[in-house]
C-alpha cells in the first residue's frame, strides 16, 4: 500500500504561515527553499519518517506566475490544499491513472535548491480529468535525493486523513485501485489531517480559510 508522503498547506505568506504553524502546533516549519520558474517557496515540518508538511507560498523573490502562484496569493488564510503519495514506480501509477480513463501529462522532472545549498530533484505524476480537485492526490519519487523528512523532526506525526466528497462512491474504488489508503466519507468537499503535535492533537482542513481555526481537543 502507498503511503502519504506530505500533506500541502498552502498559504498566501510563508513567515505568517510558519508562525500560526508553530501557535497551533508547538513546532516551527523549517525553510526548505525555492521552486525555480513556479513563483513559489516552502517550509518543511517533519511528520515522522518519510513524512512531512509543506507549507507552500509565494516566492517574492521570484515575478508574479500565472496559476498556482497566483491563487496561492489570493488565499485570505492558509489552508490543507491537497497530498501526495510516495511511489517508485511512477510508470506503473501513471498506467493505473490511463486505465482509470484519467489523464495525465506524463511525469514531470522538477528540483529545487535548499537553504544549504543542496539541489534536490524529484518527479511528479499528476492525474487530470477528474471531478475531485485537490482531494486526488499526486505522486512523487524523490529517486537519490534525500527525503525532506530526513533533516527534520520537530515531535508531530500525522494520525489521520480523511477525504469529502459529495462523490465519494466513485473517489473511493479510485483510490483503492491507486493504493492509496485514507479515509473517505460522503459530504461536502474537503481533506482534513489530524495531527499529534507538542501542543497536543490538532486538526488542518481545507476550510480552514473559511470556517476558521479547527483544532481537536487535547
């Protein structure tokens, strides 16, 4: 079975986000560098072994992109975007996706530099074609680059996600058929993780951003 390889929290100002991060949590996201030619930067906070959060924002340093970069801007509060799923076998995920008839745009090269000034590559293979948005997750091989949550354990491991969807009687054969093993209810759309953090448990959902702070009690 896959496993989760981070959660995206995506947000309109990186320094703001890292500093609600470490209010709800008790743990600080650690800069983890540009992507080149995105319009983006991230921060890391370590999940436990081969898992993390990304917290994803606009690069100021880089010209206004189009697309991501842009809604990330447009974003009133940080909110749990999407996830991804670690494989090593991205050909054999993206033959899965065309045998689902969902398309695809192959697999995708991208890199980014660390603070430290280490390059890091990856892939990515993204389904298209789908009614589900951000709750279909991507896929991702690091190869030999290291794994973001090597270099980083601030004491928080994630314990659940669940998905929503008013079509969660199609997105759940999907996701099976994929390996991909979370919970998934029928609702109105959204992702929510549960977290174990020094502060105790807290949760992240994707309606963060409209519905306000959700934090489970401890």
């Amino acid at each position: 079975m896959a496993h989760i390889d981070h959660l995206v929290w995506a947000a309109p100002n990186l320094e703001r986000a890292i500093d609600e991060l470490q209010a709800r949590t008790g743990a600080r996201a650690i800069p983890g560098g540009a992507h080149p030619g995105a319009g983006a930067r991230n921060a890391v906070l370590g999940l436990g072994p081969g898992s993390y959060l990304e917290i994803l924002s606009p690069d100021p340093a880089q010209a206004t992109q189009p697309g991501a970069a842009s809604q990330l801007a447009a974003l009133a509060a940080p909110t749990l975007h999407t996830f991804a799923v670690a494989t090593d076998r991205l050909d054999r995920v993206a033959v899965k996706l065309e045998h689902a008839g969902l398309p695809h745009a192959g697999i995708i090269p991208m890199s980014r530099r660390l603070p430290t000034g280490r390059l890091v590559r990856w892939r990515l293979l993204i389904p298209a074609g789908h009614a589900y948005g951000p709750l279909a997750p991507f896929f991702i091989d690091w190869g030999d680059s290291p794994h973001p949550s090597d270099a980083v354990d601030q004491g928080c491991r994630l314990t659940g996600l669940t998905l929503r969807h008013p079509e969660a009687w199609s997105l759940a054969p999907l996701l099976e058929r994929l390996e991909v093993d979370v919970a998934i209810e029928a609702g109105p759309a959204e992702i929510t993780a549960e977290l174990d953090t020094p502060n105790g448990k807290v949760r992240l959902s994707s309606r963060d951003h409209v519905a306000g702070r959700q934090t489970l009690s401890r």
